[in-house]
C-alpha cells in the first residue's frame, strides 16, 4: 500500500483519519487484547511477560476469569492442555492449584495416555486470583469498557475503538470475546440478548468483523442449573470424596498447594419420571422448538438431547459439585437444558435427593456468532488483517481449558510478531494444543469444538507427565517460563535419567531371598539376574513394590518416579511412536509459498483445487490433512512443488 494513501472506510470500521467523530487515537500499546476471559488472561499474560505493553479491554471487570458453565478444570485431554499450558508459562494451572475444592485423577485403570487430572476450583477465588495476577504484572494494563470497532489501515489492524469512543492503538490485536457477539439466551420461550447470564451482549463488534471481510457462523452452548446446598437430602446421594493425595496441575509443585482438606462432590442420576417430564416439554425446549439457529456442542450435549438420542437409557449420572468454599450453590453436572424454568424445576425434584430442592440459577442456552476459523494461520494470526489475531470461543471451541491454551499462543505470536521474532507453531506430534490449533485451522468446525484424547494420532507421546519435556523448553525460547521453572525442570530431567541408569545398572541374582520377594509381589521368579530395570517392565511390578529390593534407592518426588515407571514399561511403544510422528513430520517441513495459484495445477481435482484454495495450507503436511484431499491430489501438489523449486533455481 502508498504510504500516503488513506486507510480503508468501511461500515463499522472506524477509519483513522484526522477529526473524525472528534476522536484521536489516544495511546499505542505493542498488544491489544479484547475480553477478559480464560484466553484473554493468557494472552495479555504472555505478551506483556514477553516485554510487551500490553492493554486488556473487558466489559466487566468483575467477570474477569468467569466460569459460567461449569466450576471444573480439566478431565480427559483438557487436563493434558492444563499442563501444557504451564509447561509453555502460562498461568491456568497455578490458578486451579491455588483455587481447587476437589481434585481427582480420571482413568487411573487405563493407561497413562488417558490418564487425566480433573479439579473443581472456587469460582470466586479464582476470579480473585486471576484479577490479582493481571493488575500485579508489569507492562500491563487493564480496563473495563466494551470494544465497538477494529480500526484497520489497508490490510493491518492498527487500534480499536470503544463505545465511550476511546481509541487505542496497537501494532497487534487479540480477539478473544468469547460468546458475546450477539450473544442470545434461551430459556424455554423466552430470549434476550446477552453474552453471559446478567452481561450485555457485543452487538458491534461482529459488524465490524463482517466488514473487514472475515465469514461468521452461529453457535450455542448452554449451561445448567445451580441448586441450593441446604436444601438436598445428602442421605439419598453417593459421596464422591477428592483424592487422598491428590495431584497438582503445575510442575511448580511436588505436591498439591491446598493444605486444607478438599470438599467432596455427590452422584445422583435421573430416573424415569426424569425423562418422561423432558419428553413432554421437548416442544418448549429453545432447541428442539426450532427458536435456536445455532449448532450445539456434539460431546457436551443437553440433557434434551440425551434423552432423545439415547432412548433406550433408562438413567443418566449427575453430580453435584460445589462451586466454592464460602456457599451453598451445587452445579448439577449433566444437566445443561434450555427448558423453561418450571420445567427445570420439576425434573430437577425427580432427583434421587433433590426431591425438595431449590434452584438459585435456572439453566440456559446462548447462541453466539464465531469466525469460521480456516481464516487462520496456525500462529492463531489472520489471514485477512495482518496482526489481528484471534483466540478461544470465536475460533468455534468450547471450554475454558480449549481458551486458555488458544489465549497462550495468540499472545506469544503477537507479542513475537511485534518484537520481529519468527512465530511458534506447535507440532500435533507434540501437544494437544498443536491437534486442537491444527484441526481448527485446516479442517474448520461446524459445531462447537471440544479436545479429547481420540484426536491425537500420537496420544502416548502426549501424556500429561511429559509436557514440561515436550514444551518447557519451547516456553523458554518464547521468554515465558522463569528462572526458578527452567531450573525446576532440569532437576527432573537430571533425576529422571540419573534414576534409569541406577535401575539399569542394579542387578539381582537368583538368591532365595530375591526370589521370595518377587512371588510375594505375585510376578515370576528369576531364571537368570536381570536388573531393577528389567523387573520394572513387567506389568504387574512397581516402582514402590520393589523397595525391598532396592535399599540404596534415592527419595525422589512422585512425579519423577511416574516418569521413570512409565519410561520402564512403555519405551518400545513410545520409540514407536516417535518414529511414526517422524515421518508424519517430514510432510509438514515442505512450504507450500503464499502465493501458490492452485488453479493452474491443473492436474488436481476440481474438489482438490477448492478446497486447498480456501484453506491456503502453509506446508505440505498440512494439505494431508485438509478432508477431501486425496492420496492422488497431495502426491500432484508435491510433484508441483518439486518442479516449482527446480525452476527457481
């Protein structure tokens, strides 16, 4: 663009151009972020602890880190993401550590790649505490006040402006507003614009986002209702009490922080009478009554949808959770509805327990406008508006955790892109984040998108003990992760390696006294000595049951002794693995150049050319990737590429 020629004039873009509406930019920050949810905290976060002025822009400052859907952090895959995200420096997991009432490790039977921690947090505490990190950390201010317009020169974002008519410049932008543009709430007949239960929605900001050419859809979610503590029948209800040790999501501790012993949660479940009250009403559900346009999340489903897509169930668990130390509201996990509120009320009471209960805070649903997120480059930056980047429920995800991990690495790349600094792009090979990213980015959602463990092709070498491994490291390059974390994890490395030589190295003959220990663990005799090591590869043998047999072992922290176990026992498929991901790898180390026209290989596919034009894939590993493209297609691209790169030369 001509230096001098003016900056685009767009219907609810706000031009930068000298007296208009009597407005002048105001101040220049390096980073803007808008919303200050899970992945607006992450992101301003980052960018200002990467030495970047940051301002972070919410309509509530009293909102700030909401749970308004659940009081939970973590379970399969998200608790993976958790750690992932501390690995890289981001704060999440700190806060749940610090703010958790109940913390249980899911899947403890199955294998370690499924193992996940799952913790309930006080809703108000963590608000308290992320509020308190935000206004604590250099180069960062906070504001309230509610963004109108994005304020573009050409094809880069260079401010915003707000309602008040403030304008603020920045040389990047973080979009993370959540479900508040043009948000809706149903309950039953009944809608209002909102973008949470009792906040008012952004209406604005989507218009402008239309005009800078970027595609919409319409989403929902929804949430259910908060029942009073005080009046539950606790007799009727199966106790599910917290872990006697339970675990910390940060590899800052060896040990979870809260000293006080955690609360416990309660298991009921719906009985017939349950379900033939929500058969009756499903025309005066918002969702089945044809009042809601947008598409519902597929693995978080109503309770609606449960009983008409499982009809042969004849009960569904629910659990009551409780949402802080200092009140009585219980979140009814499993229930999210958007009956009216007499509905809910009466199914609520044909609970095992919740016979005479009362309801503080009804259930709804929300529909919401998001981007259609194949508008993005994996660094999370557009592809239309140099600098605009955009992070969490606007990408068509669902869940704090999915925000939070999006939030991180839009910070990093805006604060990164602002410094001149190459951006990070995380491999699926090695983070969820990088599945959860690459999956929005090249195959696009129609429905709110939500992490679990079946979509990672890699999911042994994405556990949630090995994240420090995989991502410390990254986090550091970044300027994310401290001193005092960077030694933290190569104490662990150090001992985690220090302790597989020792075992390698203690050798256990064939004496009586060995041999009786080992049929009392109830695994097979020596035939010949073998070491610590070998014996710890069998599947019925344990680090703790081979102490007896091990006196000069060293006292080491439970997380380097699961690393160590699980190194014993899974190598071989984990080298596996690693090959495999090699390989996978490879293709994504082939560039495709940004200016590829894909309408003149005219040897692809019609359908090929289509949809590798609509998505732009960076590398060759990415078009793999992209649904529709055939074996036949990618193997003509990268016979294009080859020839391309020979001409050039």
């Amino acid at each position: 663009m001509v230096a001098s020629a003016l900056p685009r004039s767009i219907p609810g873009l706000t031009a930068v151009a000298e007296g208009m509406n009597g407005a002048s930019l105001t101040k220049t920050y390096d980073v803007i972020v808008i919303g200050g949810g899970h992945a607006g905290c992450e992101a301003a976060l980052a960018a200002a602890r990467m030495g970047c002025s940051c301002l972070l822009i919410t309509m509530n400052l009293d909102t700030i880190a909401n749970m308004p859907c659940n009081c939970s952090i973590g379970g399969p895959a998200k608790g993976h993401v958790v750690r992932e995200i501390d690995a890289l420096g981001g704060e999440m997991a700190l806060a749940a550590d610090a703010c958790a009432t109940h913390v249980r490790m899911l899947n403890t039977s199955k294998g370690p790649a499924v193992q996940a921690l799952r913790a309930q947090v006080d809703k108000a505490m963590y608000h308290a505490y992320m509020k308190r990190v935000l206004e604590q950390q250099e180069r960062l201010h906070v504001k309230q006040s509610t963004v109108e317009e994005l304020i573009a020169e050409g094809n880069r974002i260079v401010g915003v402006r707000t309602r008040g008519g403030l304008e603020y410049q920045a040389r990047a932008v973080v979009m993370t507003t959540g479900t508040f543009l043009r948000g809706l709430i149903h309950v039953g007949e009944k809608r209002y614009p909102a973008g949470r239960a009792g906040e008012a929605p952004a209406e604005a900001a989507s218009d402008s986002l239309r005009a800078l050419g970027f595609t919409l859809m319409r989403l929902k979610t929804g949430t259910t209702a908060r029942v009073d503590a005080r009046t539950v029948d606790f007799s009727k209800l199966q106790i599910q009490p917290s872990d006697e040790n339970p675990q910390p999501f940060s590899f800052m501790y060896d040990k979870h922080p809260v000293e006080r012993p955690l609360l416990p949660a309660w298991l009921t479940h719906t009985t017939p009478q349950t379900h033939e009250i929500i058969r009756r009403n499903l025309h005066r559900s918002a969702m089945y009554g044809g009042r809601i346009q947008g598409v519902g999340p597929r693995y978080c489903p109503s309770i609606e949808d449960k009983i008409v897509k499982f009809p042969h169930r004849d009960r569904h668990n629910v659990f009551l959770e409780q949402e802080g130390w200092n009140t009585t509201e219980l979140y009814v996990q499993g229930m999210s509805t958007s009956l009216p509120e007499e509905v809910q009320l009466e199914f609520l009471r044909t609970l095992p327990g919740l016979e005479e209960v009362e309801v503080m805070r009804f259930g709804y649903a929300i529909e919401y406008d998001a981007i259609v997120p194949t508008q993005l480059y994996p660094t999370l930056e557009s592809k239309k508006i140099q600098n605009l980047f955009f992070a969490g429920q606007i990408n068509g995800t669902s869940g704090y955790e999915e925000a939070a991990a999006q939030g991180l690495i839009a910070g990093i790349n805006a604060a990164l892109k602002v410094q001149g600094r190459e951006p990070i792009v995380l491999k699926r090979s090695e983070s969820y984040i990088g599945v959860m990213i690459d999956d929005l980015v090249t195959k696009g959602t129609e429905e709110p998108y939500r992490l679990l463990t079946s979509r990672a092709e890699y999911r042994l070498l994405l556990r949630q003990d090995n994240a420090d491994m995989r991502l410390t490291p990254i986090g550091r390059r970044c300027g994310l992760v401290s001193d005092e974390r960077w030694h933290l994890f190569h104490v662990k490395q150090q001992q985690i390696k220090s302790e597989l030589q020792r075992l390698s190295s203690v050798v256990l003959k064939t004496a009586p006294d060995v041999q009786s220990r080992l049929r009392e663990i109830g695994t097979a005799e020596l035939s010949k000595p073998a070491s610590l090591l070998e014996l710890l590869r069998r599947p019925e043998v344990t680090y703790a049951s081979l102490a007896p047999l091990d006196p000069e072992r060293p006292h080491l922290p439970d997380k380097v002794v699961e690393a160590v176990e699980i190194h014993a026992k899974y190598d071989g498929y984990i080298q596996r693995e690693e090959l495999a991901a090699a390989r996978a790898d490879r293709l994504d180390e082939v560039p495709i150049p940004e200016d590829l026209n894909y309408a003149e290989i005219r040897a692809l596919s019609r359908e090929g050319r289509e949809k590798l034009e609509r998505v732009r894939p960076r590398t060759l590993g990415q078009a793999s990737r992209i649904p529709g493209i055939t074996p036949a297609d990618l193997s003509l691209l990268a016979v294009h590429l080859k020839m391309r790169q020979l001409v050039a030369k």
